[in-house]
C-alpha cells in the first residue's frame, strides 16, 4: 500500500504535467495571428505615407484599398501592391 501512493502521485503529477500544453490560454494561441496583425497594418501604414505609392497602386488596379495596401480580386482573394515606390517585405522577392 505504502508503495503504491508514491506510484499513483507520480502518475497524477505526469498526467496533469501533459494536459497542460493542452489547457493554454486564448490569447497565447492568438498571439502569433495577432503580431501578424499588427505587422500587416504596419507595413500598409508604411505604404500609404510613401509618396507616389498610393497613386501608381491606383492606377494599375482598380479598386484598389489604400488603407490595407491591397486589393481583391475577382476570386475573392487578396493581393498586395508593390509598386517602384514601396514593396511589402513579402513581395521583395517575388515576381510582380
């Protein structure tokens, strides 16, 4: 009997020990999305200040959202705009 309280203590110890990764807050699950983000609206505040990039963005796509840096397009999907002026840092090394 002595032995077996140790054994089930440790078994209890193990089992809450694994369940915790499980158990996490909201917001640390949020969290990766949330710097993302914020790093999104920062990068399209970037964009909107740069001179001569609002205009040429205008220009070669209709609709064109200045405050987001984008536009939709017809498949509902969402491209950003790269222009000579300002490129996301995620558009630097792709094609335009």
């Amino acid at each position: 009997m002595k032995m077996i309280r140790p054994l089930l203590a440790a078994t209890i110890a193990a089992s809450t020990m694994s369940l915790g990764p499980v158990a996490t807050p909201a917001s640390a699950q949020l969290l990766p999305l949330m710097l993302l983000d914020k790093g999104f609206k920062e990068e399209a505040k970037k964009a909107k200040n740069t001179p001569g990039h609002v205009e040429w963005c205008r220009k070669q796509k209709p609709g064109f959202r200045a405050e987001w840096n984008n536009w939709r397009t017809s498949d509902g999907r969402v491209e950003y705009c790269a222009s000579p002026f300002y490129t996301p840092p995620w558009r630097k090394n792709a094609a335009n």
